[in-house]
C-alpha cells in the first residue's frame, strides 16, 4: 500500500529544492548582462574643469542610443539563458500551458534588470568627484529617459506615456522568450514534451 504513494511524496520534497535553485540561476544571466554592460558599454567622456563638473567631448562616441543598444542586446541574450534554465530544470513546463511562465517571467527580469541599468552603473562606473582640472573622465553609462519615458517607443507616434514605466521592456523580453521556446519545442526530441498530458517518465 506505501509502495504506489512513495514516489509523488519524493517528488513534493524535490519540488522546493528545483524552485529554490531555479530563482537563484533565472536572474543571474541578468546580472552578468549588467556588469558586462557597465563594463563595455559606450561612455560619454568629459574634460574636467573642477568642482565635479566637465565639458563633454564631441568625439568621445558614445550616446544614449549606443548605450540603449548595447543594454538590449545583452538583455535578449540573458533572456534566452533565462529560458533555457526553465525549460531543462522544469519539464512541466514544456507544453502549452507553460508558456506564459516560460515568457512572462523572463520579460520581467529584463524588465527589472533594465530598471536596475542606470543605478548600478552609477555604483559601479562612478565618475570621481575630485578629478583634477583638465583630466579627462569617463561617465559611467545610464539608459536615463529611454527607459522611464519612451522606452524602445520611438519618438513618434501616440501618448506612449500612457504606459507605465518598463512595458517596453516587458513587451521585449516576453518576444525573446516566446522565440526561444517556440525554437526549443520545435527541437524537442519527444513530441510529448509539446502536448498537454500526464507528465513523462
């Protein structure tokens, strides 16, 4: 009689486990994107002139796009690791009903982490307040109104302003995840894994 009901109980105790680890490696693509971003994003380079203020250097190459640009591009590679960690470490999700899990979490991560952009560059890629006079100083990188204002909206086009803060990146990060499913469903090795149904064996 103990035999049948052994092993759903050996599962319910790997359940909180799988989850813990989970919500440890999820966001942690997110995290390396943003210290890479900080590292190697674009800066504007300015000429100190004291008291902590500078003149911007028209050749320094780097602006608000080429930031924006380098943000997303690590933030969609990070959402696609997200994925990938949900959908090896929980294969109850790989089915029909798993897909808005399997996109909506990793939307909101990007939205966060482009959230947490701007904070933690000026953490960590701090200009020094104390630079001589005529030193030239990096400015640490910021996505700034791209993120709290339009977004990826444009510049153009209806009261985007009416969405809150963070949509866009939602919206993004969701498309990223939903193609990357979309992909690993198509490559999976078992048509099971796409079909709602009793898990497999």
């Amino acid at each position: 009689m103990t035999g049948p009901s052994s092993p759903p109980v050996a599962r319910s105790h790997d359940a909180l486990p799988r989850a813990a680890v989970t919500a440890l490696a999820v966001p942690a693509p997110y995290l390396v994107a943003l210290v890479l971003w900080v590292v190697g994003a674009p800066r504007a380079e300015l000429l100190s002139v004291g008291g902590g203020r500078g003149l911007r250097l028209d050749d320094s190459g780097a602006d608000g796009g080429s930031q924006l640009l380098t943000l997303v591009v690590l933030t969609g590679a990070a959402t696609v690791c997200a994925v990938l960690v949900m959908w090896h470490r929980h294969p109850d999700l790989r089915r029909p009903g798993g897909v808005p899990a399997l996109t909506l979490v990793p939307g909101l991560a990007a939205a966060l982490a482009a959230m947490a952009a701007t904070p933690l560059a000026g953490v960590l890629a701090a200009p020094p307040r104390d630079a001589a006079y005529g030193q030239v100083v990096r400015q640490a990188p910021a996505a700034g109104e791209l993120f709290y204002d339009r977004m990826v909206y444009g510049l153009s086009g209806p009261a985007w302003e009416w969405f809150p803060p963070g949509l866009g990146w939602l919206v993004l990060g969701a498309m990223i995840a939903a193609f990357t499913t979309a992909a690993l469903a198509h490559l999976a090795p078992s048509p099971d894994l796409c079909a709602d149904g009793p898990d497999p064996a």
